[in-house]
C-alpha cells in the first residue's frame, strides 16, 4: 500500500517522533525493569490529544479516522508498546464497545474522562478457563430488583491496579450460550471487587495485569450495557477494535526491531567488515522490511475497511495473524543480528523479543484466528466485512 500522508499525519508524525525521542526513549528501559506504568507519560501523551483519537469530540477524542488513529498507535509503540496501549484504551478494548452499545448517561460518566485521560479503566473478558471462548463465561450474574448481583473471576486483565472501572462481562443463563451473555461497567472500588497483579512477568512489564475476582458484587441496572443478552456484540466491538491497535502495535515495535538492527549492522566489525556486508544479515534485513511493509498494507486496510463504516471481522483476524507472526519473527532476527549483546540491557531487542512473544497470544490466540480465516476461506463463515 503506497500510503501518502495528509499535512495533518505528517505534522502528527513529527510531534510524536519528537515526543517519542524527548518523553519515551529516556526511561523506558528503567520504567520496564521496574514494572512502573508510566503514568505521567501518558498523560503528556493526552495533552497532545493522542489518547483515543477516533472518538468522537462530544466524548473527548479527536474525532479522527481509524486510519489516522492507527498510524498515531503505531508511531508511538515505536518508542514504547506499552504507551501506544493506553492510548488506544477508549477507541479499543475499553472504550469502543461503551461508545457503541452504551447509553448516553454512561458515555458522559464513563467515556469522557477515559478519552481526557482522568482516569484509566480495563476490560474484564478473559477468564482462568475461557481465554478466547468469550461464549463460555462462568461469571454470572442475577438479577436482584433495580440491580445485578456478579460472582466469578477474570485474569490476566490489563490495567488493573490503575483502572477505576471495568467493563466485564457475565452471564445470565449459561444454557444460552452467546446470547445470556450481559456487559456491566463495574467500578473498582464496589464492596465485592478484589484485585491481584501478577508481577515479574516476561513481556509487557510495565502494564498491571493480573486476576480480577466479584464476590457478590451488586451493580446497578443503569450499569448494564446495551440489553441483557447483548454481551456478545459488546465484546466482539471491542476486540476487533483491539485487534486493529494489536496490529499497529507490532509494527512500531518491528520497526523499531529493524532500524536498530540497521545500525548495529553497520557498527559491528567482524573480519573487518561491518556485519552488514554479510549475505545471511542482509537476508534476515531483508526479511524485515518486507514483513512490516506487508503487516502495513494488512493493517491500514483494516483501518480503512472500518472507516467505510464495516466491522472488517475477517481483515481483523488476517491483519493481527500476519503483523503478530512477524513481529515474532523480526524480534529473533534482530536477536540473533546482535548476537550475544542482545541479552544486554544496554540495547532495547531483549525488551522487544519478550514483549513479541505475548501479541500472539493477546486479543485472540493466533490458532483461533486461523480457525476464522479459514471459516471464512471455506464460506463456512458469511460476514466478509
């Protein structure tokens, strides 16, 4: 995809290499080893109108298309995954399915200050045993008068010491699978919610991830998102949304991956030649710049399949497949291109071939979105935008 950028992404483009360079670059490293979210980042980043760009002015976005909104996400996980994460919170896996299925009274509570950056919030949806099965929840719910009474667990939910909501996800009637499935915004500090971080992880340190447990929390009709039984949709406008981000996010950091193997391809001498005279470094360069180019081509088309107003159910699965294969791919690469440095704190490639590993898991096992591409290849599946 030959994509030529407007005057308004190419001086986007410039703030956030500027940004980037200037507020990121200098303390990821320490930030990642420390497992600190970086908090006062992120809130410069909003200053500059960055956090959920695509929604809409009356909700404290920008109101930009998805096009726009995912060349900011990627640019920014370019310095750091992490900060291009929060940022894509309320267009994303948080946010997106409130500004489609929630009511208005919700959006002005919840919603604005989310996209102004006042608070965080996460999205409750894997579960210890339903990872990717959304349909098998064993959260339930009950309904008691004016309210909802929620039991059960989620884990490995992001954000999770620093959201002050959740939108999650219970059912009202197992035996009806997809559809007993109800969303709720739950607040952090509801009688009933615990929080336990899991800490010393392998890739995305610097997020609070870890297990979210209700214990006969009672949450509000008003809390109810879209109508009982609608759950499902709310997810699957969430994670498709998410997915879009996911992809932009691997190409940040792949690109980041091939343009410090670039230049530490052309300082390291061996048999005095850079290294970069090599045949076998060249291939794996070479290897890198056609797989970012192609994860581009995949994920601005899914941008551009949304802002056409489609859900792009299968170009999601395709976009998040390719760039997350091949962020894995180019994070070994770059490894192997450093060598024995690579295992050195000093350079960023460890950080990033620990953190690659994990977007093949995230927003879909990759195995699940082969099961999708090839429903839809065998027209076993219908819905093609």
């Amino acid at each position: 995809m030959d994509l030529v950028l407007n005057e308004t992404q190419r001086q986007l483009k410039e703030t956030l290499r500027e940004f980037g360079e200037k507020e990121i670059a200098p303390y990821v490293s320490e930030y990642d080893r420390l497992e600190e979210f970086p908090v006062e980042i992120i809130k410069k980043a909003t200053d500059l109108g960055l956090m959920g760009a695509c929604i809409p002015e009356p909700y404290g976005g920008a109101g930009l298309d998805y096009l726009t909104y995912t060349l900011i996400i990627e640019w920014v996980a370019r310095y750091c995954q992490i900060v291009g994460l929060a940022l894509s919170a309320p267009g994303g896996l948080v946010g997106s399915g409130l500004l489609q299925y929630g009511t208005e009274d919700q959006r002005q509570k919840y919603l604005i200050r989310l996209t102004k950056g006042e608070v965080f919030a996460g999205g409750g949806v894997t579960e210890p045993r339903s990872g990717s099965d959304v349909g098998g929840t064993d959260t339930r719910c009950i309904k008691d008068g004016n309210s909802y009474i929620l039991n059960g667990a989620k884990a490995w939910i992001s954000f999770l010491m620093h959201a002050k909501w959740f939108i999650t996800f219970a059912t009202i009637d197992k035996s009806k699978k997809y559809k007993g499935l109800c969303a709720f915004i739950v607040e952090a500090d509801w009688p009933g919610v615990s929080r336990s971080p899991y800490k010393n992880k392998v890739g995305f340190r610097p997020l609070s991830t870890g297990e979210l447990v209700f214990d006969e929390v009672r949450v509000p009709k008003e809390n109810l998102v879209g109508e009982e039984g609608q759950g499902f949709p709310v997810a699957m406008c969430a994670v498709e949304n998410g997915r879009l981000t996911v992809s932009a996010r691997c190409i940040g950091v792949a690109q980041a991956c091939l343009e410090e193997s670039i230049q530490y391809a052309k300082d390291r001498i061996v048999f005095e030649n850079p290294i970069g005279r090599y045949q076998q470094i060249q291939n794996m360069i070479v290897d890198m710049v056609v797989g970012i180019e192609a994860a581009r081509y995949f994920t601005y088309r899914l941008a551009q399949v949304k802002d056409q107003g489609f859900r792009g159910r299968r170009e999601a699965s395709i976009a998040k497949l390719y760039a997350s294969e091949m962020l894995m791919k180019t994070a070994t690469d770059a490894m192997q291109i450093f060598g024995a440095y690579s295992c050195s704190s000093e350079y960023n490639v460890g950080r990033y071939w620990r953190d690659a590993k994990f977007f093949q898991i995230i927003e879909g096992t990759n195995q699940i979105h082969r099961n999708l591409i090839g429903e839809y290849a065998l027209g076993y599946r219908k819905d093609k935008t």
